[in-house]
C-alpha cells in the first residue's frame, strides 16, 4: 500500500458551512466525497488489519438525508472469533470529539454477537445480532489507514497485533555517508521480501561501518561517501506490493 489513505483536512467537505450537508448542489457533490473518503479509509484500515491476521470486515454506507453528513461504518475481526468484533463508524456529529470544525468524527467500540436464529432456514453467509457494546472510543479524525488499523487492535484489547501493524510501516536509517536508507517491515511473508530486507539492511550496516570511519577520523567524509542502491520507503512499499 504505497498510498495511505487519510480524510481531506479540516473543512474539505463543508464547503465554508459548519456542517457537511446536501442542501446545495456543491454540498451533496462534498458529502459524497466525504462518504467515498471514508470508505476508502476503512477499506484500508480493514487492509492493514487483514495483515496482521484480520481478514474480515463488513462496510456499509449510509447516505441518510439531506440535512446530515450520512456516515460509514464498519465491523471488522478475527475469522477464528466471529463473536468478538470491533465497530467503527466515521460521520458528521454537532459535538466534535475530534476537534474538527466540521464535525468530522471516528468512533469505535468493542461488542459481542450472537448468531442469529433465522427460523430454520439456511444461509451461505451468516448474520448475527449484538448482545453487547462497549464504551464508545473517539479516535482522532487525523489518522491515516495504518494508524487507525493499529488504533483498532488497541480498542480490541491487542496492543500486540498493533505493534505489528506499526512494524509493517518500515523505517528509515539516515546515514552521514549514504543519505537516507529505507528499512522495509521487519515482517518477511515470502522470498521477495526476504530478499529486499537483507539488501536493505545490509545498506545500513555498510552505510553505518563508513559513518564510523568517519567518525572515528580515519577518512574525511568527503571521501566516504558511498554508491550503496537506496530506495526509498514508496519504492520499497511498491516492490513489495503492500
């Protein structure tokens, strides 16, 4: 995932107004947009969670009237524990808990769900009703996908699998001799990546030993300088297609 996704700043969907709304033909034309951000947003929180072992998630969208925002929200978990799920929704609300102008909110919350009893019919996909909710979360409208993937697993009770998702965003190493160096996720899933992640850290090692060499007064670091191949982080995202 080369591109992160986030919402447009502050304002983008309100068009001068205090709320998002379809009373114009340039407001309803703002609110679609600010429903197909949200979307987007989900879809690759969903993305994010999927790597590091949430497959699953629902999205739905909600237009509502004209006089509102509408919103989108989503359910996402485990596919080895249905009944646990996390709840997100990202609309317009006239208190802002996200400190936006506009409105602009994300919440979410842990809930629980039963299978539903559908009288004895049959379905390829089943459906389920809440038995439970817990305390709403309010969760800064600024997030990118990743963050707001990582920010999920917290809600979840697993801050583990957010350092995981945290770990997928990748690093850089800035080097005196070599400039900046891209560390890809120090998750390895197949040969590729295997193979990109040893280049790249064995650009940092050398980068590291030449910085020493300078540092250490052994050569100038006019003379230090190296050819090491780097990649940037959005190269390196691309080549691995993540």
């Amino acid at each position: 995932m080369a591109n992160i996704k986030s919402l447009a700043p502050d304002g983008s969907y309100s068009g001068g107004d205090q709320s998002i709304n379809g009373y114009s033909q340039k407001g309803q034309e703002l609110k679609e947009q600010f429903l197909r951000d949200a979307r987007v947003l989900l879809k690759q929180a969903g993305q994010f969670l999927a790597q590091a072992g949430w497959t699953e998630c629902d999205i739905r969208v909600n237009p509502a009237g004209m006089a509102v925002s509408g919103d989108v929200h989503a359910d996402f978990w485990n596919p080895a524990d249905p009944l646990n799920t996390v709840y997100c929704t990202i609309g317009g609300s006239a208190v802002s808990f996200g400190g936006r102008k506009d409105g602009v909110i994300i919440m979410a919350r842990k809930e629980k769900r039963a299978p539903r009893n559908n009288g004895g019919r049959t379905s390829a996909k089943p459906t389920y009703h809440n038995t439970w909710m817990g305390m709403n979360q309010w969760v800064d409208p600024g997030m990118n996908a990743r963050e707001l993937a990582a920010q999920i697993f917290k809600i979840a009770g697993q801050p583990e699998q957010a350092d995981q998702v945290r770990m997928l965003a990748g690093c850089t190493y800035y080097s005196r001799t070599a400039g900046s160096l891209a560390i890809p996720s120090a998750i390895v899933r197949n040969d590729t990546e295997a193979a990109v992640l040893k280049e790249a850290l064995g650009n940092v090692i050398d980068a590291a030993r030449t910085d020493a060499s300078v540092h250490n007064g052994e050569q100038p670091l006019t003379e230090a300088k190296t050819g090491l191949r780097q990649l940037s982080l959005l190269e390196v995202s691309q080549l691995l297609n993540v």
